[in-house]
C-alpha cells in the first residue's frame, strides 16, 4: 500500500508540472484539426518559392495519416466519421501541392474512393451546414490541384444534391449574416470561383488578429488570395504557438480551457490530487465573476451569447460544487432573451454539449432560486427532444459516447447518483483508465458477528458496504468508511427485528439492555444485535481514543440508546393502532432515521404520506404525495446549500461532503422506487463498482469533430472536447493506450496492481494518472 501511494503522488507530481504549471501553454492541451493544418501546410514561402512557409504543418500531415488512409476524427471504435472526408481531401491537396507523399496520396485516394458513398449514406439525412459548404469545394479544389478523383455511378446523385444544396444556401443566406453562425465568409477557403468575392471585401472582414472569424482554413486562404500582411501575422502567430498541427479556432479561451481541464479531472475522480491547483483556478474565476456581478456583460449576437452561456453555465457548476458564494444569475441571464432561447429551441440538435452544460448547472439549485428551476426545465426538454432525433453533430464540442452521458443524466438525477460510478463511467465512456474496488472488510465483520445470518429479513452487508465505498470520495477516509458500512449492516438487522420478527417484550429488553448497556438475559437475536453493537462502539471509540486522545464511549452509547427508543416507540404505535400526528411522527424520525424510515402501509406503519392524508381528508392521495415531495424537495436544496456553502456551517469540508454521501446514497435506494429492499435492481452497479473490472484500453484516438466548423462560436469549439474524450496523440499514426507491466515497472508500481484483484480506491488514481502522464509525454514531444 505504501509503495502505491508513492506511485500515485509521482505521478501526480509529474501532472502538477506538466499541466498546472504557469510556464506551459494551454494550447498543447487542444486537438491539432486536421482539416486546418493541411490548409497552413499549403502556404507558399515568399521568400523562397517552392517550399512551404509553416513545414511544421506539412510534416504533422505527413505523420498523421491514419492506416486506414485517412485524416479526421475517428468514432469511439476506430472507425471514420463524415468529419474525415474533408478533412482528407484538404491533406491530400497539401501533399499533393508539394509532391510530398505519393504513398500517403494514393492511400488517402483509395480511402475516399472506397468510403465516401457509404459516409454520406450514413449522414445524408442529416447532413451538417459546415459539410454541404466545405465538401464541395474540397472535392473541386481537389480536382483543380490535379488528384484523380472519381465518383461511383450511384454516388453522383448524392453528390449532385449536396452541390444543389449549397447553392442553395449561397442563394439564400448573405456573406455574413446575422441569422446564421458561423457566415458563409468564415468558409472561404471552400467557396467556389463563381461565388463573388473580391479582395478588398476580403480584407474588410478580417478581424484585428488579422484572421477571418479566428478560422485558420479561411485565413490561410484570404492571405494566399491577397498577400495581406495581416493575415501572414495571424498565421505565424498561430503557427509558433501550434508548431506541431493547429486547431479548428484561434485564438480560444484560455479560461474555458482551464474550466474544462478542472471538469475533466473531477469527472475522473482524480480532484483530491489536485485541489490546491483546482482551487488556485477557480478563485480566478470567482474574482472575475465578482467584479462583474453588479453589472453582467451583455453577449455580443448570437455566436457570442451561446459561447458566453456555454463556459459560464461550466463556470457556475464548477465553483458552486466548491462552495462560492454565486448568483444563478451568472448564467441564467439567457432566459430573459427570448432570440437565445427561440435559436436553442430550433436547433437543440447542434447545441446538446451546451444544453448539457445547463442542465447539468442545475444540479446545484438552492431553495427559492426559481430561475434555475426555469432553467432546469428548459434544458431537459431540449435534451429529450434531441434524443428523439438521429442527428448526430454538436456546435460546440462532443464525444462518441455523448448521447449515452445525456442518458444517464436524463434517467437519474445527479443527487441520486454515487460518485464512484459516475467516475467509472466517464472513464469507460471516454476509454481512459478504470476505478477502485474498496476494502471488503465489512463482510467479514458481518459475518463474524453473526449478523449476516440471522435467518430473517433483509441481509443487505453488500449494499451497504456498496452503498459507503461508492458515494464517498473523501481522501485518506478508511475509517471513516468503516464507520459509516458497519453502522449501515447493524442497523438494518436491527431496523427487521424491530419491524417483523421481535415480540414487544423481546424488544423492550433489547432496549433496556441497551439503556444499561448490559446485554445480561438476552437471548438469540437480541444477544447477537446487542454484542455486535457494543463490538462497533468499542472499537470506534477505542481508535478515537489513540488518534485523539479523548474517550468518546459515553457519548457513543448515547446515540444509539436514543435510537433503540426510537425504534421502540415506532414499533409500539404499529402494535398498538396508534396512529401520530405529523409533527411527532417526524420528531420521532429524526432519530429512527438512522435507518431507512420509510414504512410500508402493508407492515401496519404510518408514514408521512398517510398521516397527511388521514389530517386533510378533503385530498385525495396524490394531492398528500405531492406535499411529501415538495417537503423534500426543499429540504434537499437546503441541504446542498448547508454543505456547499461556507458561511452556512462550522462543519469542516470533508465533514459536510460526508452528508452529501449519505444523502446521495438515500437518493439512491429511494429516488423512485425502494431499491435497497430489492434483490435484484442494485446488481448491475454492484458488480460495476466492486467485482468487475472496469474496461481502460484506449483503441483508437479520438479528436474534437470537424463540426465545429459549423460552430455558433470561434472561439470554443474544440476546447472543452478535448477533455471530453479519450486523451489523442500526437505524431502517431494509430496510437494504442495500455496500462502494460512495463509501464508499472517503470512507474515503480506492483505488476498485481493491474490483474482485478486488487482492492482499494488508489487503483483507480494510480491507472487514470498512468494514462494522463503517457498522454503529457506524447502532447509534449514533436511529430
């Protein structure tokens, strides 16, 4: 165990300096695009004729073609998506240009000869704007550069439409125009002959960097066309900055590529590592937002404003979860804009990473914040509906896996999900690296003590071991662990014995004997509960006792006599008939609520719902549910307040985290149905978060899509995909990711440590960062 930690803190000390450090440049954290690159590689040097000006660009070209022929973005199992036909055709005009590659030229041409009927069959129901303007001109550039393009008898039709198609929006929509984002100008480099032009329309377009809608393609272009001076400094700006392959935009935001970095690792599981380097990143933020919040900027058009909701809806997430104090306000202002909201109802199929991005903000709502309730709604209506709908392409960012994510979401709420399998899934969605498995010490003590075998009831020691091991994320918190599992085990024995098989006299001397703590006279399962109980509180108190050097027995037994009242008086008015009035009934619960006190009618037990309706007998059933579920409901929102909010409570962080836990895991068991009394719905999740291994092979690089050239805004399209996906390489021509023996041995890392067997929360660090650190070591080294 010790020589693993020390593996995990180098390899957290090497992400520290490779990623957090203030001397690296974000960029190197942002996906070459394929399609951009190949255009600087075709720039002439002015100087020198015949030789291209930005080589780099060409030699990462040269290095990037996939076996298969082709350039773009992959699926998540390898194979190539509508993205790589442009993206191809645009490499192989820039090899072709420079006679570099007549090998990778005639492997790209079998490549586009062999798949281009079946991508576009694929896609052509729902074919993108960026594809009907850019592939056209890429299959005329082509040919104009001399590549011996053919096209099947069957395709020419499918290709004849595409071309109808964009004369069809060249007719309709103008140059640049407000109602359609990205404009027809910022594809320049993909506009026909007979598409009017001039130069001096050109240059009026380009922006202060000197570039054409921050598009590298179309800058590369506009400066081949004019010679503008302008442009040449954009392009050289971006070429010393991104030596080894460009993005699909620049410049980006480097804060959203901050935020986006933050968000990948916490989905990892990975944040307890780096929480100083979280921490140092979101107060900048906090300040910015700070400063602004008396008078929020207003988004400039449409491109603006959805780039604006998409990083601040992330921004607002990120530092409610670690306590800022923030106004909803800080994204919600979309909701007063009625052309925002009128264009993501329109088109909710090309924004689902930014409506996630919403929705997933108002996990965090508080009680009385109406507006992220709107918001709320709004979002998750849009996201159904996309998922009613086969289009598949995002405006802003996404990932092969993407429409699973937004299922999951949609399906249970983020409270009523446990961490660990939230982690779990985003590393085997984005094909990184797998999780922990967990101490299974719970069970041995279960079965020591005879509580695993009382021959009645629920016997539950592996949903609650489950249950603990995987909602907690707190470091350095075994024992607190154990604390929370073994408690879970004896109460639910304790909770059936009081509830189905005890005689009233049995569980009165259960509870006296607890009052006295004396279990002298008990018997059977009275004697098994009794002693297990004074078990757990001996060796609690006594690790207490050598940690803080203070005696906490008394007040441990304390806790449990009153729950032992609880359960007796619950079990009295049961036997009895006596039916409580609302008021006692909870203040009774607040103690019994040490188990689940959601009482069946079938068992003979009141519970809130019942007695509401038995107070209001106007109502009818539904109408008492109702009330019950708004009681909750802002209880909850109170709850999450108390626990991300600072100011709200003395409780230490980890502390308050710890009640998020137990609420998470309440929501769990119960959110829509009673999943703790059941035998068979938790196996699945059971079997994801402790037996089965999770599945970390990387199979094939994966890249932000080429979509974004049909994004609504330039400057976040690739940012946040990159840390949406499996990491990419770069310089390798099919990279494969494994976390072999090799690797351990030189990582310092036991070879036991990758064979499944092995329990403990720190295999899933150790794996994920093995990835992370590999990927630094590529995304840092040249083609």
């Amino acid at each position: 165990m010790e020589s693993s930690l020390l593996s995990i803190q180098a390899l957290v000390t090497k992400i520290k300096l490779e990623t957090f450090s203030p001397k690296n440049d974000l960029y190197s954290f942002v996906s070459p695009s394929a399609y951009d690159t190949a255009w600087l590689a075709m720039v002439q040097d002015p100087k020198e004729r015949g030789r291209p000006l930005f080589k780099g660009c060409l030699d990462w070209v040269m290095s990037n073609q996939k076996e298969e022929g082709y350039w773009g973005v992959s699926s998540a199992d390898g194979r190539p998506t509508i993205d790589t036909l442009p993206a191809t055709l645009a490499c192989l005009v820039a090899l072709k240009t420079w006679n570099a590659s007549d090998k990778g030229v005639e492997k790209g041409l079998a490549f586009v000869h062999a798949n281009t009927k079946m991508l576009v069959d694929v896609n052509y129901q729902h074919l993108p704007r960026w594809f009907v303007i850019v592939f056209p001109g890429m299959v005329e550039l082509a040919r104009a550069t001399g590549l011996d393009l053919f096209m099947q008898d069957e395709l020419k039709g499918v290709i004849s439409s595409i071309f109808k198609e964009r004369q069809r929006i060249f007719e309709t929509e103008k140059p640049v125009d407000k109602f359609q984002y990205p404009p027809i100008f910022s594809y320049l480099e993909a506009l026909p002959s007979t598409y009017e032009i001039d130069e001096q329309a050109t240059v009026s377009h380009l922006s202060e960097n000197g570039s054409i809608f921050n598009s590298p393609s179309a800058t590369a272009c506009a400066y081949m066309a004019t010679g503008n001076q302008k442009c040449m400094d954009y392009l050289e700006s971006l070429a010393q900055r991104c030596p080894y392959g460009v993005p699909s935009m620049y410049p980006m935001d480097g804060g959203l590529i901050k935020l986006s970095m933050v968000d990948h690792i916490q989905k990892l599981g990975l944040a307890e590592h780096f929480q100083e380097d979280i921490d140092e990143i979101l107060e900048q933020f906090f300040r910015t937002y700070r400063n602004r919040k008396k008078q929020l900027s207003e988004p400039r058009g449409t491109d603006d404003a959805l780039a604006k909701l998409y990083k601040d809806s992330l921004a607002f997430r990120l530092l409610r979860m670690h306590g800022y104090n923030i106004t909803p306000w800080s994204f919600c202002w979309f909701l007063n804009h009625e052309d925002i909201l009128d264009h993501l109802e329109q088109n909710c199929e090309h924004f689902r990473s930014l409506i996630y991005n919403v929705y997933r903000a108002t996990d965090v709502i508080f009680a009385g914040e109406y507006e992220l309730e709107e918001a709320r709604m709004f979002s998750r209506k849009l996201l159904e509906k996309t998922m009613k709908s086969s289009m598949a392409y995002d405006n802003f960012v996404t990932f092969p896996s993407f429409r699973g994510v937004i299922e999951q979401e949609l399906s249970l709420p983020w409270i009523a999900r446990l961490d660990h399998l939230d982690h779990r899934m985003w590393i085997e969605e984005n094909r990184v690296s797998p999780l922990w498995t967990g101490k299974a010490s719970f069970y041995r003590w279960s079965k020591v003590t005879g509580l695993c075998d009382m021959g009645f009831g629920r016997e539950k020691t592996t949903y609650c071991y489950f249950a603990v091991a995987a909602s907690s994320c707190l470091p350095s918190d075994s024992l607190v662990r154990m604390i929370v599992a073994k408690s879970a085990i004896l109460i639910t024995v304790a909770d059936d014995f009081f509830d189905m098989k005890g005689g009233l006299d049995e569980l009165q001397e259960l509870t006296e004997a607890v009052q006295r703590w004396d279990g002298k006279g008990l018997r059977g399962p009275s004697k098994v509960i009794f002693a297990a109980l004074v078990d757990f509180v001996t060796e609690i108190a006594t690790e207490f006792l050598h940690q803080q050097g203070s005696d906490i027995t008394r007040y441990l037994q304390d806790i449990w006599r009153e729950t032992f009242s609880s359960w007796l008086l619950e079990t009295t008015w049961s036997n009895t008939g006596y039916i409580p009035s609302a008021d006692e009934y909870l203040r009774v619960g607040m103690t019994s609520i040490a188990t689940h006190t959601i009482k069946e009618q079938e068992e003979g037990k009141m519970n809130l719902v019942l007695l509401h309706l038995k107070e209001n007998p106007d109502g009818d059933i539904e109408d008492s549910i109702g009330y019950v579920k708004n009681i909750l409901d802002e209880k909850r929102k109170d709850l999450l307040q108390h626990v991300l909010m600072d100011e709200l409570s003395d409780l230490s962080k980890p502390c308050k985290h710890l009640h998020l836990s137990c609420l998470k895991v309440f929501q769990m068991f119960f959110d829509s149905s009673n999943r703790f009394d059941s035998n068979t719905e938790l196996l699945q999740d059971i079997k994801k978060a402790i037996y089965d291994p999770p599945e970390y092979q990387i199979l094939k690089p994966i890249t932000p899509q080429r979509c974004s050239r049909g994004v609504t805004t330039q400057k976040s399209s690739t940012v946040h995909a990159h840390f949406n996906r499996a990491f990419t390489t770069r310089g390798s021509k099919s990279p494969k990711f494994f976390a072999t023996i090799d690797d351990c041995r030189k990582l310092l890392i036991p070879p036991r440590w990758l064979d499944g067997a092995l329990a403990g929360r720190n295999r899933v660090a150790l794996i994920a960062l093995i990835f992370f650190t590999r990927y630094l070591d590529i995304v840092h080294q040249p083609s």
